[in-house]
C-alpha cells in the first residue's frame, strides 16, 4: 500500500497542526511575559517622559526666580548706595 500525494500532503497539515500547537502551549508563558515586559516597558517611558517635563518645568521657574531675586538684589544695592549706608 502506496501512500498518494494527497495522503502525504494530509500527514503533513496533521503534523504542521500538532506541531503548532505544541509549540503555541509552549511559548505561551515567554509571550505572556513579553506582552508584560512591553506593557512596563511602556510604562516606564511614560514616566520617564513625565519626569523630563517636570525637570524641564522646574528648571524654566529656577531661572525665572533667581532673575527675580537678582533684580531684587540690585535694587536693594542701589536703594542701600543711594541712603548711604553702603559704600560706594
């Protein structure tokens, strides 16, 4: 008994099929773990993000505040110089 093309090609699909499955049930925890290393991973970014934009933020109004208090500190200078009570 001959097994025929179509025979072969079925043994085949049966095979591809099995072996399918086999392989999914076994990478099926390393994809679960991707997926949730992906997820924290985009997580992070989101946070890291967030974390640019706030030193970004703090550092414009540092700037800012140390601009006011040196132009506070200059009037104070010349209010001083002009009662006197510094030294020229």
């Amino acid at each position: 008994m001959a097994l025929t093309k179509e025979d072969l090609i079925l043994i085949g699909d049966l095979f591809d099929q099995k072996f399918d499955q086999k392989f999914d049930q076994k990478l099926k925890p390393v994809f679960d773990r991707l997926d949730r290393l992906e997820y924290k991973q985009d997580r992070s970014e989101k946070k890291i993000d967030n974390l640019q934009l706030d030193m970004k933020i703090m550092e414009r109004d540092m700037k800012r505040e140390l601009h006011i208090l040196s132009d506070q500190t200059e009037t104070i200078i010349e209010v001083l110089k002009q009662n006197e009570l510094l030294p020229l």
